[in-house]
C-alpha cells in the first residue's frame, strides 16, 4: 500500500445551486485536477438545478466527476419563496444525504478517502458535516472579511480551514492584504485567492449571433449589456433601458430577459411562466429593435459572454456587478456601468467604482418616485462609459485588471500558487476530481410554504442533507488509510463544515464571490446585535476594514427585512463561515487590494479564518465559438464599439424594464449586443431564476419592441437566452458590457479588459456594482436615476440610453475603460504560471499535502 504522503489528494466541491456557483466550481476543479495532481467530485443540488449547470458540467476533465444529490422537498414553502429562502432550504435539508455522499466516498476503495471538502458562500451549513467527518473544509469564495468588535475568536475543531476565493490580488488588494493580517493572527482561517475562475473564450462561439454582430462593430465600439443567468427587470425598466440604450448612441449587445411580474425594479430568480417558446425581446418596445438594428443587436435569454467580453468590439459592460461576470469583464479588461440587482451585487458595485478598483466607470441607481434607473440616466452612463472620461479611466483601468487577471491565472502565477499551497495542504492531510450525489434519497421540503424564499429553499435542503453527507465523508475516511484531506464546502452551504469537523477533516469555504462579500457576511451577526433598524434605514453607511462604504440599502437583500425568515439564516451563514479553516476566494489583488490587505490583517490576528485569493476563475475564450452568430456579428463591429448587454444565466426584467432597456439601447445610439431572457411575470423590474415555462419554441426575442430588431439591424444584435459570454467579452470589438455585477460576469468583464455598465438585480450584486462602480475599482459605470419609486421600480429608456452612452463615448467611461484594461493587466499576472493565483493555490494544497 503506498504511504499516505503519495496518495492523490481528493477534493470535494460543493457549490450552491446556480450556474454563477456551478461554473466557477468546475474551473476550481479542473484546474486542481489539470495543474495540481488532485482527483476532485463535484456535488450539485438537484433543487434548483438549470440547464446552464449542466453545461458548466459538461466537458469536465480527467479526473473530476459530477454528482448530484437526491432532489429534496420544497412543497411546504410558498409558491413566491425568496430565492435565498429556497437555496437555504436546499442546502440545509440536502445535509444528511451529502453526509452519506461523503461517508460513501470516505469508504470507496477506488478513492483514498476525502482530502478537503470546499463549499460555495451559501453552503457553509454544510461544513459541519465535513467537521463530523474529520474532513477538511473549506469555504470558496467568501466576499470580504468583516471585522467583529468585542467577539472572542474560535478556535474549536468546528471552526473552517482556509477560505479559497474567486478574486485576485488586483481585484482586492487592499482587502486580500488585511484579511491575510487578521488570518496570520488567527482571527480568520487563511483565505486563498484562486481566482479569477473564469474560463477562455472558445471558438465554438464564433458562429454565434451576437459574436457574428460584433465582428462587424468597430474595436470598442460596444457596450454589452447583460445581468446575468438570473437577474430580471420589470417591464417598464426594461422600456427604459432600450430607450437609455438607443438615446446613447452607442453601439450595444444587451442579452434581454424576461420581465419580472412584481412591482419592483429588480430581483433575481423571479417567476415568469411563460413557456419556452415565449421571446423576451417581444417585451421590447415597439420599434426599438428596428431603430437600433446596425447599432444595437437584442438577443433573448443568453449569449456567451466570455466571448463577447473579450471579443474586440466591445467596448463596455452594463452588468449586474455580479462577482463572474466583474470576473469576467475585468479578465477581457472590459470597463463596466454597474447596475447591482441583488444579494451582494451592491456591494460589488461600489467595490467595482471606487478609486481602488476603477472597473465600474458609474452605477445607476433607481430613480426616487419610481425605483426605476430612468432612459435619460442608461443614456447618459452608457455614453460616459463608452465615450467619456470616466470611461476611459475605467477602460484604462480595466486593461490593467485584464492584465493582473492574466498574470493571476498564468503558469505559475498566484492562480496556480495559491492552487498549490491548497493541493499542498491536501496532501499533507493525506486525495483527481469526482462528483458525487450525496444520496438517492429525497430530502422533504414539503414542509415549507409553496412560495418559500429560493434562499430558505437551499438552506433547508443543505441542512436537511447534512446526514448523508456526513455518511459520504465516513465512507469516504473508511475506504482509505488517506481518508480526506480537505472539504471544500460552497458559499452557501457552510453549514456542511460541521459534519467535516466532527470527522477531523479540514473544511474550507469556496466563496465564488469576492471578498467584500465574504466580509459583509462575516460582519452581519454583528449588525443584527448592534443595531435594531432596518439596514435599508441605516443613517450612516457600513464601514468595513479594507472595504468601501456601503448604503445600508445596498447589502444584501435578504438582510434587509428583520421579519424575514432569512434574516437569521444569513446571521447563522455568517457565524457558520467561521467553522471553516479558510476561505478560497475567487478575486484578485487588484479588484480587492484594500480589502485584501485588511482582511489579512484580522486573519493574521485570529479574527478570521485566512483567505486565499485563487482567481480570477475564469475561463479563457475559445476558439469553437468563432463560428457562434455573435461572435460573428461581432467580427464586423469597430474595436470596442460594441455594448454588451447581459444580465446573467439567471436574470430576468418585466416586460415593460425589457421594453425600456430596448428603447435605451435603441435611443443610445451606440452598438450592442444583447442576449435577451423572458420576461419575468411578476410586475418586477428585475428577478432571478425567473421561471419562465414556455416550452422551448418560444423565442424570447418576441418580447421586444415590435420593430425594435429591424430598426437595430446592424448597430445591434439581440440574441435569445445565450452568448458565449467570455468570446464576447474578450471580442475586440466589445467595449462594453452592461451586466447585473454577478461576480462570475464581473470577473470576467475585468479579465477581458471590458469596462461595465451596472445593472444589479439580486444577491450581493448591488455591493458589487458599488464596488465596481467606486474610484478604487472603477470598472463599472452604475446608472443613477433622479428620482426613485419602489413601487415601480423601472429603469426608463432614458436613463438606460444615457447610461450606456456615458459607457460607451463617455468621459466615465473613458475612464471606466482604462480601469478595465488595467484590471486585465492585473488579472493576466494573477492567473500567470507562478503568479498570485498559482501561489494561493500551491500555499493550500501544500497544507493539504502536510496533513497526516
């Protein structure tokens, strides 16, 4: 038999549902498989799970397997269930059959055991089934680190291994460098930034509609407009935002969704049942299509934004300040205008538009009377973005964070060193990748009310299944002499890090988030004891060590209603992130440097595990999207003329925020490219995870404007449901990339050298859009409307035109540009052999190599 120190670590994952978690976790897993000498399992939900999950699954490499745990029930919770509430639910009644995945693993004899076990942000419930399990956890992905006056450090066997985060140093810096500080004083468990996990353009999406638009826009000449897989906008602010779009002038991509049906301006994971046959470009206005064809492309549902962010025509990104896709934009070095929907999205923003990251050039925000980003506000931030100074300081920005994503993601960068000090520390624990179900069996939720929360949902299914998972880890420590070397739990299923502490194994949260995140989480048990308003109602903003200053009203949204059932489930993630050894962090130096440094600094004094910045994660753009219709159309664009317009995998609009969007992009008057989603049914602006059953004939580019894809003939592209996002994003042609800030879409706008217009709809994105959108970031422009409404919450054509114009001519977005190209620079060297991401990585699995 040979000795434990020769044994193949193995490497649980386990991500939150959704493709924003799912994706980066299979590029954390192939790079440890590919690079790194680990066998990995990656462990789904079946709760919740989309199409875009199976396609992030779909080509994994040797050495890494996918499994799925048993579908648990969510009957019992009401039909209009906050997402959060359902994901909750799903990760916490899912716990007992990922205990029995890891217990079957522990004991396979093909296996050697569990060496660590990574969890999503959303998942630390399931860290203490890895803790049960003696396995080592980790938590992936935790935003930034929070510091917790007058509370005592933990230092049980329950408490996390290193966190391994989908940032880079360039992203966040400064929090990177005080979160180390806190974690070498044992405050946090050590945090690895293994990011950016953003994967590279391919060539099959150069047959793409939106790539075939962009290669007939000038270099830089597109703003791409997108809020991610689930963010939604109502049907009035999408109005708005095609009347923004098409008042800018600018060219715009703009990946259009369904609108949501509540009466808000965004949400994410919003219901829409429409059927797949349904187009959410019908929810356009009318004309708006036809005025801005040449100059605008529409495109439902999706397009493929790493494509479209690297392809050279675009020029900005309107983004959700969702953590991938800022990921994604700064490694295309693509500048963004932030436009934070949801969760930590806010946070993102203000991140993403501070001097210290530059990427987001402005953030929108809700007008007063309405809560929607009017088309005179799109209008004018698009046009900065694209044309402005602010523009081109982002832009400027964005072509340095494109080249630290580089360097970060690189051979032997800090990517793969970040990798190595994990794989290390795996297989000093004593494990290539595979994916495992935690159990055939359902986890019931027919308990919760038909229309629970989505968040209450996955927690209840993480907890409800921390049983089998604590028999897959026995199984798993059964099977051999090596065990389980580390437990890498998911952002959202922290509660896993118990089951592997009971068990000894090292735990660590993959936090596919960036590091503010992670510190606002950490930070919120804190804020409930300290405070007895609403955050919406915090007269002053949050302050965190390293951070930018957050509007009460721009945290997460689940913390901001006390009455919520997932307010405490939040302050419960926050305390259940401490259980972990470390966190491994998708993000940067550059993105997060402030943060970083901060962050480092409380881990080193014990307050925190330590972090470990591993990304950008993000994947490099292929060559088998060149024949993808965008990437095509994009081929015939100027460099950087094109915007790229996509909300995410999961983001959906109303009808009406629909309709505005396509009047603003039409009115902007500048290219797009535009991956257009259904319309969500609920009298929203924006939702996420929108259900939208059509069938799949529908087409959603039927809800656009009538005559809105004729008249953007040529200038526009609009393309149903999807784009090779990363193609499109490091497309020449790109300039731009309206976006709901989801961090995947953020990284890979940075990673792409793309700056960004904000359009944040749920989850942490309004946090991204403000960090994305601060002068530390600045990569994102954000919309900010004049006056503001909940109860309509439409972002007009007018605001979406100017904004996108601001992006894409703008002075905000000359600067945002510059920022972008900046943040590539910086991601390039993050993600280069031996760069910070290479070290992070290296430093983890070096422990883990140590261990037994």
């Amino acid at each position: 038999m040979a000795p434990a120190h020769a044994v193949t670590p193995h490497v649980v994952l386990l991500p939150s549902p959704g493709a924003g978690h799912v994706a980066p976790a299979a590029q954390l897993a192939a790079r440890l498989a590919m690079h790194h000498g680990c066998t990995a399992t990656i462990v789904t939900y079946t709760n919740l799970s989309t199409a875009r999950n199976s396609s992030a699954l779909a080509s994994l490499p040797r050495g890494v397997t996918a499994t799925a745990l048993p579908e648990v029930s969510l009957d019992d919770l009401p039909a209009d269930a906050h997402i959060v509430t359902r994901i909750v639910t799903v990760v916490r009644r899912s716990l007992p059959h990922l205990r029995e995945l890891l217990l079957s693993l522990l004991g396979s004899s093909s296996l050697a055991g569990v060496t660590a076990f990574l969890t999503d942000m959303l998942c630390p419930a399931a860290l203490a089934v890895a803790a049960e399990l003696g396995i080592p956890r980790y938590c992936r992905d935790l935003p930034e680190p929070v510091v917790l006056p007058g509370c005592e450090p933990r230092h049980d066997d329950h408490l996390a291994d290193p966190f391994h985060d989908n940032t880079f140093d360039a992203m966040e810096h400064d929090t990177l460098v005080a979160f180390k500080e806190l974690s070498d004083k044992g405050v946090y468990p050590p945090a690895y930034a293994v990011g950016p996990l953003v994967r590279s353009p391919s060539g099959e999406a150069e047959n793409d509609t939106c790539i075939r638009w962009l290669d007939e826009q000038p270099d830089g000449s597109v703003m791409y407009v997108c809020f991610g897989t689930g963010g939604t906008l109502s049907v009035a602010q999408t109005a708005e935002l095609a009347a923004g779009l098409e008042a800018s002038g600018q060219r715009f991509l703009w990946v259009v969704r369904f609108p949501s049906d509540k009466d808000v301006s965004a949400s994410y994971f919003g219901t829409n049942n429409r059927g797949d046959d349904d187009d959410p470009t019908s929810y356009l206005p009318e004309g708006f299509v036809e005025r801005t064809k040449g100059a605008g492309l529409a495109v439902p549902l999706w397009a493929p934004q790493v494509e479209v962010l690297n392809h050279r025509a675009v020029g900005g990104f309107v983004s959700h300040c969702g953590w991938n896709s800022t990921l994604e934009a700064a490694s295309a070095g693509v500048p963004t205008l932030a436009w934070p929907l949801f969760a930590e999205q806010k946070m993102n923003a203000v991140m993403l538009s501070s001097e210290r990251v530059g990427l987001a050039a402005l953030r929108v925000r809700p007008d007063d009377d309405r809560g929607v980003v009017t088309r005179e506000e799109v209008a004018s931030a698009v046009r900065e973005l694209m044309a402005g100074k602010k523009g081109a300081a982002a832009r400027k920005k964005a072509r340095e964070l494109r080249a630290a994503a580089a360097v970060a993601s690189a051979p032997g960068g800090p990517q793969q060193q970040a990798l190595e000090a994990v794989v290390g520390e795996f297989k000093r624990s004593t494990s290539n990748l595979r994916t495992f179900k935690i159990s055939e069996k359902t986890v019931s939720l027919d308990d919760l009310p038909a229309d629970e929360r989505i968040e209450m949902r996955v927690f209840t299914v993480v907890r409800r299944t921390l049983p089998h998972l604590r028999e897959l880890l026995l199984s798993f420590l059964g099977s051999s002499p090596a065990g389980v070397t580390a437990f890498l739990a998911d952002l959202l299923c922290p509660a896993a890090l118990a089951v592997a502490a009971e068990l000894g194994i090292p735990r660590y949260v993959f936090f596919t988030s960036n590091l503010l995140c992670l510190t606002t989480l950490l930070y919120t048990p804190e804020l409930a004891t300290t405070t007895t308003c609403e955050c919406r109602d915090l007269p002053e903003p949050v302050v965190l060590p390293g951070c930018v200053p957050l509007h009460g009203a721009d945290l997460i949204d689940p913390v901001q209603n006390r009455t919520n059932p997932v307010y405490q489930l939040m302050v419960e993630l926050g305390l259940d992130y401490l259980l972990a050894d470390g966190f491994l962090i998708n993000t940067f130096d550059a993105m997060e440097h402030d943060t970083l440094v901060a962050f480092n600094e409380l881990s080193d004094k014990g307050v925190y595990p330590p972090a470990y910045t591993v990304g950008p994660l993000v994947r490099s753009p292929s060559v088998e999207a060149a024949n993808d219709v965008c990437i095509r159309w994009l081929d015939e664009q100027p460099d950087g003329s094109v915007l790229y317009v996509c909300l995410g995998s999961g983001g959906t609009l109303s009808v009406a925020q629909t309709a505005e969007l396509a009047a603003g992009l039409e009115a902007s008057g500048q290219r797009f490219l535009w991956v257009v989603r259904f319309p969500s049914d609920k009298d929203v602006s924006a939702s996420y995870f929108g259900t939208n059953d059509r069938g799949d004939n529908d087409d959603p580019l039927s809800y656009l404007p009538e005559g809105f894809v004729e008249r953007t003939k040529g200038a526009g592209l609009a393309v149903p449901l999807w784009a090779p996002q990363v193609e499109v994003l490091n497309h020449r042609a790109v300039g731009g990339f309206l976006s709901h800030c989801g961090w995947n879409s953020t990284l890979e706008a940075a990673s792409a050298g793309v700056p960004m217009l904000a359009w944040p709809l749920f989850a942490e994105q309004r946090m991204n859009a403000v960090m994305l959108s601060s002068e530390r970031v600045g990569l994102a422009v954000r919309m900010r409307p004049s006056s503001a409404r909940p109860d309509n919450g439409v972002v007009p054509r007018e605001e979406v035109g100017s904004a996108v114009r601001k992006l894409m001519v703008g002075e905000m977005g000359a600067v945002a540009r510059k920022k972008a190209g900046e943040l590539r620079a910086a991601a390039e060297m993050a993600s280069a052999p031996g760069g910070p991401q290479h070290q992070a990585l290296a430093e983890m699995v070096g422990k883990w190599k140590g261990r037994g």
